[in-house]
C-alpha cells in the first residue's frame, strides 16, 4: 500500500481510499465547481474525467448531459467487494485475427496503437423470455456490457475493462432485468503461460445505486501518468437513473409552520451519481493500448455454461430494439489520435443470432 505522502504527490488532485487496498477514488468536487462552463483542465483538478458530449453527438446523450451540468451529481465512496464466482475472465491463450467465438459481439478499432482511454454510453437492456421458452435448459443466460482497452488481437494478452453484468430473473412475475454490482477488470499477460492472461485486478462495486432497464450509464476506463511516470489505470459509471421530474408533496402536519427550504410543491430529478477508480498498474505496462472495444457478452458461455438460452434482449420495452452504445469514443495520446466506431470493423457473433450496426459515435447490437 502507497503511503499518504506519495499519493499526494502523484495528481493533481487528492486520491482517497476504498475499502480495497490499492484501489482509490476521489473526494466530492467543491459545490462551486460549475460542470458548465468548467474546462478539461479544470475538470482534472478535480480527477473528474468526464467525456462531454460534442453538440453534435446523440440527442439522449446530449439532453442527459446537460441535465447532469444543470443539477451536479453526487459522487459516493465506492465499497468494494469480489466478483462472483460465476464469472471467470482469464484468457487461456491468444484471440484469433477475427473473432467468432459464441460470447463476443460489438465493434472493436485497432490501428494507432496508442489508445489511451474508451467510453460508452448504454441505456440498460430489457430482457424477457424468447418464444421457445427454457425448458431443456440451464435457464437464461448471464450477460454483460462493456468497454475495454487492449483486449484484441492474435498476441494480446492484456484488457483493462469496465463491465455492467445483467440476467434476466424468472423467479419474479413477470419476469424481469436483474442488474448485477457494476465491476472493473485488469488482465495481463502471464509470465507462466505465454500468450495466456492473469487476473491482476478484479472487483464489483457492492454499493451501487439502484438500476433498472431503461436506465442510462457513461462507462469508462483509461489509461492515466502519474508524476513518477508510473501507469495508472482509471474507471468511472456515471450512473444517470431516472432523471424524469417529480413532485414532491409538502410535508404532513406542515401546514402553517416555517419549513425554512419548503417552498410548496415543486418538481426535482433524481441526482446522477458518479463512482470512480484509480489503480497502480502492473510494472512494465505502457499506458498505450492496442485496441478498444465496445462489447455485449453472453457471460454464460465465458464461464463454460453453454446449456443456456439467450432472452429476448432489447433497447425499449415491449419490442425488439438494438442495444446502442452511444457517446462511443476512444481517445489516444493528448492531441492525438481519437476513434469511432464508425471507422472501425464489426466483431460478429456467430450462427446469425446477432448483428451490429455501427454509425458515428454509435454501436448498435440486435439479437435475433
């Protein structure tokens, strides 16, 4: 564990524990720091890495930034705890040129070599039961989306990723989307196994706001330089939830009475909430991906439970909608190369159960 004196003296900004050692996160910003008008740079002083959205970007993006910059967000401390034991995510040797394997489906860009950072915004998927039901089966399979660094190509053996896990719960009625604690991986490269992947870090947050279908989050994770020169790796979800208006009724028994803020009836959104990472990476690490990726998994598979079926998987309730990475993004060294998707190529799942759709800033995933 780093001392109090070294991490202050590796940002520009104050770095805080978590529960977990070696892993930190960032007081609450000032209550005058106005995300409206703040500059990148002064969004840094206060290890805010938010990726704004430019004006041209998705309307939905666009409209929930602009809610988040009129109302603020609430940052909370993270508690972290381990990823379930469902869930396995070590590479047991090097991914094909182009993948076709059962689990993967999304878009992934290569090319400068240098990427520094990823992110996406998804509204969080409906799920329902498919017209043929489970029977004969494990029941639904476990899914996941997220956005990674590094994890492509035929020699990579690293991915540095943020994930949001999610399945589909047959025990309610109806049947609904059960969303799983948000988690954050490392892989790199195991010196025992060459072109193999080891676990350097993998953590669920166990204190997540609460989070349904329909609901929007900013997924990021990146590659940051502390002063020493050591390689950081940093991850945020920007939780945007309901952001709808309500009305809040005046107290019981308030009536006649000095209530100070109480001002009668009055409409507020929920307030968006912002947890975010900063971790010591593995020594010899170059801060310099490879590739990024937008991906949804069919986690089942990954784990090896293949008697599985897919649910019905969809953007909108009540019919069958892409799930749509929006805000996609990746960004290399400063002033240098940035990536859409739209530039890239497609990573297609295989015996035509899904298909992606890529547009500027965009990544569009249907199953069918």
């Amino acid at each position: 564990m780093k001392d109090e004196d070294w991490l202050k003296a590796q940002f520009a900004f104050p770095l805080v524990r978590t529960n977990m050692e070696g892993v930190y996160t960032i007081p609450p910003p000032p209550d005058y720091l106005d995300l409206k008008t703040a500059s990148d740079a002064t969004l840094w002083q206060h290890g805010l890495l938010l990726q704004r959205p430019k004006p041209d970007a998705h309307p939905a993006i666009v409209a929930a930034w602009n809610k988040v910059s009129e109302r603020g967000f609430r940052t909370i401390a993270p508690h972290l705890g381990p990823v379930p034991d469902s869930v396995r995510r070590v590479k047991k040797g090097p991914a094909p040129s182009q993948v076709t394997e059962t689990n993967w489906c999304g878009c992934v860009l290569q090319g400068s070599g240098n990427w520094r950072s990823v992110t996406g915004s998804l509204r969080l998927p409906y799920l329902s039961i498919p017209p043929q039901g489970f029977q004969g089966s494990n029941g639904p399979a476990s899914l996941s989306a997220w956005v990674g660094l590094d994890g492509f190509g035929p020699t990579s053996s690293q991915l540095f990723q943020a994930v949001m896990f999610f399945y589909l719960d047959t025990t309610t009625n109806p049947p609904s989307a059960t969303f799983h604690s948000p988690s954050l991986w490392w892989l790199v490269p195991d010196p025992n196994m060459p072109g193999a992947s080891q676990i350097f870090l993998s953590t669920a947050i166990t204190n997540p706001p609460g989070m349904k279908s329909g609901d929007l989050v900013q997924i990021y994770c990146g590659y940051v330089t502390a002063l020493d020169g050591s390689i950081w790796g940093s991850a945020y979800f920007l939780f945007f939830n309901d952001l709808e208006l309500t009305v809040i009724p005046e107290p019981e028994g308030s009536k006649g009475r000095d209530l100070g803020r109480y001002c009668g009836p009055y409409q507020v959104g929920e307030t968006p909430i912002f947890m975010n990472f900063f971790v010591p990476g593995p020594p010899g690490i170059s801060g310099q991906g490879g590739s990024i990726e937008w991906i949804m998994e069919n986690e089942s598979v990954t784990g090896g439970y293949l008697d599985t079926i897919m649910p019905v998987f969809s953007a909108s309730e009540n019919s069958i909608a892409p799930v749509t990475f929006t805000q996609a993004m990746g960004y290399g060294q400063s002033g240098g190369v940035t990536g859409d998707p739209a530039n890239g190529f497609t990573v297609v799942w295989v015996s035509n159960v899904a298909s992606v759709a890529l547009a500027p800033e965009t990544v569009s995933i249907t199953y069918t």
